[in-house]
C-alpha cells in the first residue's frame, strides 16, 4: 500500500510541477523549484536512489500534474492468462505499458501485446481501473492509473520483443514470479475471477 512518506513527497512534486508551469512571478517560481527539491531529496532518502535520477524524472514532467496511465492486456487460452517475462527484472508481467498519446487505450493494448507477445488481438472490453496507490505495488515516484483490458487472441504466434524474453500461458495455481511493478498476485487473480465470471461490473478504485 501506500507508504505515507511516498505520498507527500508526490503530493509536493505536484504543488511544485503546477506552480512552476502556472506562476509567472519569479520569487514564487523560486519557492517552487524549492518544493520541487525537497521533494527530490525525501525521494533520496527514502529510496535510495541517486538525486540526479529523480531529479530527471522530474523534470520531465511538465505542465499541470496528472496521474500517469498504464494500459495491461488480459488475454486467456485454455484457461491459461498470458504473462512476457520483463528485460528490466526477469519477472512475468502482463503485456502492456505506458499510454501513447494519439492512441485509445484499445489502440494501446492492441499495440503492446503484439509487441511485447507476438500475439494479434482484439480489445474486447475494460475490466478494471486501479489506482496504484492502493495495492502492494513497490514504491514509485508517479501517481499511476492502470487499466486491464480483456483481449482476444486472432492471429500472430508467441514472439518475444524487445522488452520481453519469454511468453507463455500460466494457470491460476502456478504462477511465476510477478513483476510486482507491473501487476500483483491479486491483481492477476481478480482477473481469473472475470474469466469464471464473465459477467462481473468492471472494477474500479
């Protein structure tokens, strides 16, 4: 769950990233750069990671805040959910990643699991929105949004990408290591629980 130091530290990044895209006085833009640093140096202290790898990270983002949307797809076969093994961790993950701009999140979807799975598919419908701040997710320095999307398989054959090294199909009872940045054990349970009941209102935070 949320870690109380990681949510101030983001809720400062956002007052300060909104005042300095807003103020046009230079003693208040001076005062913003100052919460924008501190929030950099809780970040430091907190997550061991270096100041300057924050402080890019931040300084990317422009403008006024707004959570960040990560697009997954939920594609069954023979009862089995597919899962890419990550590049970055060597843990298994649901296809997908961050939202395109110009691109629906059906658009999205379709393009990250062909990517990632070698797999074409349909976007057949949304079964759930989670904010990441309520689930067991490691800590991170955006506020994320992510959407699962169910899919259905109509071509392609399984293809690892260029952030992917593995495909494969697991069951309900045998999963692998997750890539806990990516989606959790509940999370991928919720979504056999949209399998055995196809019928269930999407699920939102």
């Amino acid at each position: 769950m949320q870690l109380k130091w990681l949510e101030w530290a983001k809720q400062i990044q956002a007052i300060s990233q909104n005042g300095l895209a807003y103020s046009k006085d230079i003693y208040d833009l001076e005062r913003f750069q100052q919460l924008r640093d501190l929030s950099i140096e809780i970040m430091r202290e907190y997550a061991d990671v270096e100041s300057e790898q924050i402080r890019a990270l931040f300084a990317n983002e422009t403008g006024y805040a707004t959570p960040k949307v990560d697009v997954r797809g939920v594609v069954f076969r023979e009862n089995k959910i597919l899962l890419v093994k990550e590049r970055l961790d060597g843990a298994w993950a649901l296809p997908g990643g961050w939202g395109d701009i110009g691109l629906s999140p059906k658009e999205v979807v379709v393009k990250e699991v062909w990517e990632e799975s070698g797999f074409e598919v349909e976007a057949v419908r949304l079964l759930g929105v989670i904010d990441k701040k309520f689930h067991n997710h490691p800590p991170s320095p955006f506020h994320v949004y992510k959407f699962f999307i169910l899919c259905n398989i109509i071509g392609g054959v399984a293809k690892e990408g260029m952030e992917t090294m593995q495909v494969a199909f697991f069951d309900e009872e045998n999963l692998p290591e997750l890539s806990t940045e990516r989606n959790t054990e509940e999370q991928v349970k919720m979504l056999f629980n949209y399998l055995r009941n196809p019928g269930l209102d999407v699920f939102c935070d």
